[in-house]
C-alpha cells in the first residue's frame, strides 16, 4: 500500500487536524487535564467577552469574597462566578430573584470539568443599580434601629453657632447666610468645607462630623448640599456616613438635594429639612418668632402706657399741689439713688471685667511666651485694649444717659411746680382750714386768710367782700 504525500488532513474531534497515515492510524492519548485545559482554552478563546441576560438563582457568597450563583431562563442554566474585586465595585448587593444583564466570558472549572461563566460587570434589568442598592441599605439600616424615631436628638430652642458641612463654593453656603442673617444675625455659622459629589464625598462629610463633635463648637450640624440625579446623590447613600450620622452626639440637620430627593443620610439625621434653606430657617425659626412676640408684646405694652398716662393725668388733676410737689420730690430723690446706685454697679463691675481681662491677658502672655508666637501675643493684647476702650466708652455713655435723664426729670419737675406759677405774681389763697378760696361766695367780712406767694405766706383778714354780678 503506497503512500500518498499530497492526502488532505481531515478534522479530528474538537476542530484539531490530524493527517491521515497510509498505512498506520496513529491515536492520541489525551490526559483528563490537557483534555479539559485545551478545551477551556479554545471556548475562552471563542467567547471570551460576551453578554448574558438571565434571573439570578442559588445565590452564595463565599468567606473569600468571590460570589457563586445560578444564571437562568426558562430554557437553560449556567453557573456564574463572580470574584472578589469585582464584587466589590457593584452598586448593589445581588439577591436570588433579580433579572440581571451581566458581562463575561465563558470558562471550564478545571477540577471540576464544569463549565461557567465568569462575570467582570453586573447590572438589574428595569431598575438601577444605584436604585437597588438604596432601597437594600434602606432596610438594612432599619432593621438596626438607625432610623428609629426614639433615637433622634431634639434640636437646641436658642443655637448659638451652627456647624454646615458643604462645598465653600457652592450656592448653597451662600443662601445659608443669607437667610441667617436676615432672620438671626447674632447667629454664629461655621462651616467645615468638604466634597458633596463623587467617590471622596461621603468621608469629607463624614470627617467633618467627626470634627465639630470633636471640638464642641457648635450646637447643631447642618449637612446641606443642591439637588442632583441619584448617582450625584449616592454619597449621601453609604452605611459609612449613615452609621457615623447616627452616632453624633450634636444633632444633625439633613438638607440634601431638593424637596423631592430622599437619601439615607436623610432618614438617619434627626431632622430632614426639605432645602438647604429651609434648613436655615429651621435653625432660627425659634427667634425669628420670639421676635414677632417681643413685637407684639410691645405693641401691647405701648397702648398700656398710653392708657396708664391718660389715667395718671386724670389723677393728678384731682390730686392737692402739695402732694404733687412731695410725691415729685421723692421720686426724683429716688431717681438719683437710683442714678448713684447703677453707678457704684458700673464702676464695679468695670473693675470686675477689667480685673478679669487683666488676668486673662497674663495667662495668654505666659503661654504665649511657651509657645514663642509673638504675633499672637500682639493680637491679645490689641483685643484687651480694644475691650477695654469699649468698656470706658459703655461707661460713660451710660453715665451720660443717666445724668440727662435726671436734667430733664428736674425739668419735668419744675415746670408741675406751682411755683413756677407764683413766681410769675401770682398767688394761692386759703382759708382758715387750709382749703383753696376759689370763689368769694366761700368768703365772709372779718374772716381770716393766708396768703401764698412765690417766696411766703401773708396771714390778713377780710374786710370787705366784693361779689361779681352773674352774667357780667
């Protein structure tokens, strides 16, 4: 039988070619590993990057990290890897149940001569990750109590400085402090400024809750950022910043995105204001409406002292002269009491502060000293001087106030004299009981008078009485 050099090669099983002897049929002996290994390298070779869509089944996570679970359909399954790193970069937690589209490419387990599919991206069909991922950490997070209503801190009535957590450049800060200034001044606002959107967000937001519970400078934090889609949102969404939120000891405001956006951090803090703005007047609703009181209160106080004056001047049309001038003189002498005593408080307490100031400038100088910083010493020292020219001032404005407050009480007092009537040559008339003669029909010849002029009395008898004719 002769040999034929130029006879095809045929195909043999798994597309290899083998050339066919003349004479002799060699077989190949195939290993079970070289067997599945060649195998395993021709199917990764075909399929190695591909799409799959199919419902997630048999789901289970392995203490390594990687995950292993069923991908199926009505027709077919086929079992799916899912490693460490790349579990690691979903935005949501897998769950037996969810229709997933997945990319991968097709391998053989060797040991196992099985063959699955290994996936490098996974994502729910119908509904986003980011969706999926909110809603599983929703109900994790409430299963722990973090969003229990028992465990929310109430709000300081009177905050004194409010601590916000938000981009120093954003349009935010700036429609916070407009707000608290035109509503509460006198409100202190520190802000720590920190990343709202992308990876770095939710620990600079987290850091600087860290910090004002750390330093207790502030009475309430504030975590406030704009509106955006889920994905600008999904720092605020982190067990990490949700735990640390939940375990401040100041309360936390949440003003995140607009009326219509919800994010975890919303449900741990303990308050949710609808805007940044609105979070700012939450922070001062407290005085702004004390201060609609105090107006009104002063109204209310405004007309009551209209109707008491009207009724003190009623009174005093009924009252004697010489009761005026007594009462008068009493309460001027009151005053000036008053004046002195105020005095001797101001001047005290002047010494008290200074005193203080002055020992607190010491204690600075002496640390400073310690810690060689000169330019700070400059700047204590410019304060105390600054504190107490204030001081002086306040001082001897008050003292101002107080003596133009007695000139014109003196004034008051003068011009309700009689006196000031008498000196004029005019003269009051009593008689033998003390009582004004305002008529001569309360008069007879031969009764006995007095007199009051401006400086005296004169003491006389009637010797004649002179009656005005009626109608004259």
């Amino acid at each position: 039988m002769s040999t034929n050099p130029q006879q095809k090669r045929e195909p043999g099983q798994l597309d290899f070619s083998f050339e066919a002897a003349p004479t002799i049929v060699i077989r190949r002996i195939w290993k079970v590993g070289d067997l599945v290994s060649e195998v395993r390298i021709h199917i990764e070779r075909e399929y190695g990057d591909l799409w799959v869509e199919g419902e997630i089944s048999n789901l289970r996570p392995a203490p390594s990290g990687h995950v292993y679970f069923t991908l199926k359909d009505g027709d077919a399954q086929l079992p799916v890897v899912l490693f460490r790193k790349q579990a690691s970069l979903l935005r949501f937690k897998p769950a037996d149940g969810i229709h997933v589209l997945l990319r991968g490419k097709i391998s053989v387990y060797e040991q196992r001569g099985q063959m699955q599919l290994v996936a490098e991206f996974l994502e729910p069909v119908g509904a986003g990750s980011l969706q999926i991922a909110f809603e599983q950490l929703k109900q994790r997070l409430e299963a722990r109590g973090l969003f229990d209503t028992a465990q929310k801190k109430p709000l300081p009535a009177f905050p004194h400085c409010v601590g916000i957590i938000t981009s120093p450049t954003g349009a935010v800060i700036r429609d916070f402090l407009n707000i608290v200034n035109r509503r509460h001044a006198g409100l202190h606002v520190l802000l720590y400024p920190a990343l709202v959107q992308g990876e770095a967000a939710a620990a600079e937001v987290a850091a600087g809750i860290a910090y004002f519970n750390r330093t207790r400078q502030v009475d309430v934090i504030v975590i406030a950022r704009g509106g955006g889609s889920l994905e600008d949102l999904a720092p605020f969404n982190t067990e990490f910043l949700a735990e640390t939120i939940f375990n401040s000891e100041i309360p936390i405001i949440s003003a995140i995105g607009h009326e219509t956006d919800f994010t975890i951090a919303d449900f741990v803090a303990d308050l949710r204001a609808p805007t940044p703005s609105a979070a700012a007047e939450l922070v001062t609703s407290a005085l702004h409406n004390i201060a609609d009181r105090v107006h009104t209160i002063d109204q209310r106080l405004l007309r009551a002292a209209r109707y008491r004056l009207m009724q003190a001047t009623n009174a005093f049309a009924r009252v004697r002269v010489d009761a005026i001038l007594v009462r008068e003189r009493d309460q001027l002498r009151r005053k000036q009491q008053r004046v002195d005593d105020l005095s001797l408080r101001m001047e005290s307490q002047w010494r008290t502060r200074h005193r203080r100031l002055s020992d607190r400038f010491q204690q600075l100088s002496i640390r400073l000293l310690h810690q060689d910083v000169a330019s700070r010493a400059r700047m204590a020292r410019e304060r105390l001087v600054s504190l107490d020219a204030r001081i002086v001032r306040a001082q001897r404005d008050h003292l101002r106030t107080l003596r133009d407050r007695e000139t014109a009480l003196g004034r008051h007092l003068a011009a309700l004299s009689p006196l000031a009537v008498l000196s004029r040559g005019y003269a009051l008339v009593y008689d033998d009981h003390g009582l004004l003669i305002k008529d001569t029909e309360t008069i007879t010849e031969g009764q006995s008078i007095v007199t009051r002029l401006a400086r005296g009395r004169i003491r006389s008898r009637v010797t004649s009485v002179e009656k005005e004719a009626q109608g004259s």
